[in-house]
C-alpha cells in the first residue's frame, strides 16, 4: 500500500527542515524537479548540491531552467573521468559541504556515481540520508549504475521505492523495515509535462532513439549493428545523440547521419516528451526512457538484456532485444491494451516522500 496523501497531514504543525539533495547527470534533474516543487510549497529550506557530473548546457542547465528548479547553492565541477576518481572528488565536496551547512537531511536519487558519492559523504558524518528510487535492480554486477544502487538503498536510513516490484526486492535484501512504498517522482513530474503537451498527436511519426551506455557504445562492433539497425528502419529516426555516442562513433570510424536516421543534440524534457507523443515509437537503452514512453502510451525497444523496470514489459509496451532482432522488434504492431500509468503512482510520490521526512523517528 501506499503511504496516505499529503494532504491528510496539510494543517499539521511542521517543523521546517533543511534538506540536501545531491544530483549530478541529467536523470536526476528530472527527479529533482518533483522534490524542489514540493519542498519549496511545504516551507522547507531545500539546497542544491550539484556535483557537475553532466556539465553541457544540454545535459544539466537546460533542466534547471525548463522545469522550474532554483539554481544549485553548490557546484562542485567534478566533470567527467574514471569512475573511482570522479567519485572520491564527489565525495570530497559532498562531505565538506555537508559539514559545513548540517542539513537535516541528504536525498540522493537514482543510481549515478553522484548518488553513491552523496550516499557514502552522508553515513560517514551521520547525517541521515534518504533514497530516492530505491529498490531497483537489474542484477547485472557489471554496470557501475548496480554498484550505486545497492550502495546507496543499503546506507540508507530511508528508502522511497518508486512500485511494487521495488518494494519486494528491498523484502528480499531484508531492507523493508526502512523502505516506503510512494510511487515513482518522475512519473509526478511526466503528469505534469503531459498537461503542457496537451492532446496527443495520432503518434504516427518518427521513432524517437537514444543510445549512451558503455555496454552499448564501447564496442565497435555492437554499435555499428545498432546504427545500422536504426538506419534501416522504414521511418525518420530521430536520435537525440548523448556526448558520449558522438564521441564514441568518431572513435570507432561509425557515421551515425546514414539511412533513416536524424542526429539532433540532446534535448530538454519537454523536447523530448514532446518528440514522443508525436512519434510511433521509441529506441533506447536508458531507464528513465523506458517507463516515460510507457507513461506517454508509447511502444518502446529497449536494447539491453535487462531492465529495471519490469512494469513496461506489459502486454508488449517495451520488448528488450539484442541489436540484430532491433529493426523487426521496434516494427511489430502497437499493442492493444493501454499501459496502466498507476504502475508507478498516482503522481503525489514527492508529496509522499516530504511527508514520510517530517514524521521519520530514529
Ligand atoms: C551517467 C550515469 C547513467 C545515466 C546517464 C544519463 C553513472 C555511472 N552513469 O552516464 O546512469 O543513465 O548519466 O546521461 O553515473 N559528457 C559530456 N558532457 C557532459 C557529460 C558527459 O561530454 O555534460 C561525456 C564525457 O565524455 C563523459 C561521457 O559523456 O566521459 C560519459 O559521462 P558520465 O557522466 O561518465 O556518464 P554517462 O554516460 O552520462
């Protein structure tokens, strides 16, 4: 079950709370947003700490601006390098900043390095710490995005999980007596960009694509089939390129404007929530892609061995595949059923989670 409403609790005496969050790449931001919103409407004093993980305009300014996030108190500029080195810098900063301000609270979200950097700086000084979009997990020990995940629901004193499923892993990891069931904060914030679209478009249009992660792009070999497979389907592919897919491609010697496709720079969310409610359909291998094309009642194909987000494999709403059954599985025929949108709340999950904040005894 989910926890109640906020608004049962709206009248009650609260005493304000100084709350953290740390975010650094650009799924984050999108979170974020649900959190500033409700934060800043509940009379807390809510402070930005960005780790400068993502640091492109496109990937990290554009997000704060469109969605209506006041700006970061702190940016620390780590930038991009090797894992361990990005997080020990993420560490250092979030550890300093956390001494010196004392927050209440520290809310990290999702599973990038920023989140296993804010998670570890936070339990060393016991400061609490709460995490958003807990209880995910893909089972695959060679993505870094496993490694945070698990690090961060296990220090947690907090874990918000976004559905059902989420909930029964974190059973399973005998984490349940620390974890709320809230519903997911990005599905709060896609209700909220679905009011801005407003009537969907037939949705017969382009397929909208992207592709960024190393076990996608690192190997010559699985990218080109990717690319190809793009290139070859029968409507324009729009491929919003991630820095590292360019980067990649020139590295490998792969032309990605060939075929079908139509390269674009990344886009804000309301650009590509936009994108895909004109569109037939989408290509990814991001996470938060997946469940956005479910929610916007878009087939997806998910070019991955396994997802983190079993709920959009319903009825057919996304199909995982390997690169060379891509271009006959992103045609098959759309699905008849509607993808339930309460699969991942009711669109309070942030409302929730403030609540869950200020009533938590140790
Ligand atoms: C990170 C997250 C991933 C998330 C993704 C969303 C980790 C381990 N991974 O992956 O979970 O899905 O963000 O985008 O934290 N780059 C730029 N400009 C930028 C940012 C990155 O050019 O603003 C380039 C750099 O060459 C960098 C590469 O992209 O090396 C990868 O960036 P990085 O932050 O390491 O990870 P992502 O692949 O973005």
């Amino acid at each position: 079950m989910y926890c109640g409403r906020r608004e049962s609790f709206r009248g009650a005496k609260v005493v304000p709370m100084r709350v953290i969050s740390v975010v650094g790449a650009r799924p984050q931001f999108i979170k974020l947003a649900a959190l500033d919103w409700e934060l800043k409407a509940s009379g807390h004093e809510h402070l930005i700490l960005h780790t400068g993980q993502h640091y492109d305009e496109a990937m990290s300014g554009a997000f704060f601006e469109e969605l209506s996030i006041q700006p970061p108190a702190w940016n620390l500029e780590v930038g991009s390098g090797l894992h361990g080195a990005q997080t020990a810098q993420m560490l250092d900063g979030c550890e300093r900043v956390f001494l010196e301000s004392d927050p209440d609270w520290v809310l990290c979200y999702g599973d990038t390095n920023s989140t296993c950097a804010a998670a570890i700086g936070a339990v060393k000084l016991r400061v609490r710490l709460a995490h958003i979009e807990a209880g995910l997990r893909s089972f695959n020990r060679t993505m870094p995005e496993e490694h945070n995940r698990v690090v961060a629901d296990h220090l947690s004193d907090v874990l918000f999980a976004p559905t059902h499923e989420a909930m029964h892993q974190l059973e399973r990891e005998g984490l349940s007596g620390r974890s709320v069931l809230v519903g997911d904060v990005m599905a709060d914030v896609v209700r909220n960009v679905k009011r801005k679209i407003g009537p969907e478009s037939a949705g017969s249009g382009d397929f909208i694509a992207t592709v960024h992660r190393a076990e996608n792009t690192d190997q010559r070999d699985r990218l080109e089939s990717i690319v190809d497979a793009l290139a070859s389907l029968p409507s324009p592919v729009v491929l919003f390129a991630h820095p590292r897919l360019v980067q990649r491609a020139e590295e490998h010697g792969i032309e990605l404007r060939r075929g079908s496709i139509r390269v674009e720079a990344p886009t804000s969310h309301l650009g590509i929530m936009s994108a895909i409610a004109a569109g037939r359909g989408v290509v990814t291998d991001s996470g938060g892609l997946q469940k956005e094309a479910f929610l916007m009642e878009r087939p997806c194909t998910t070019v991955r061995k396994e997802t983190e987000w079993p709920e959009t494999l319903l009825d057919g709403w996304n199909v995982l595949v390997e690169p060379d059954k891509l271009a006959e599985v992103a045609l098959r025929p759309n699905p008849t059923t509607k993808p339930n949108p309460d699969s991942f709340g009711d669109g309070h999950a942030a409302a929730r989670i403030v609540q869950s904040l200020e009533n938590f005894t140790d």
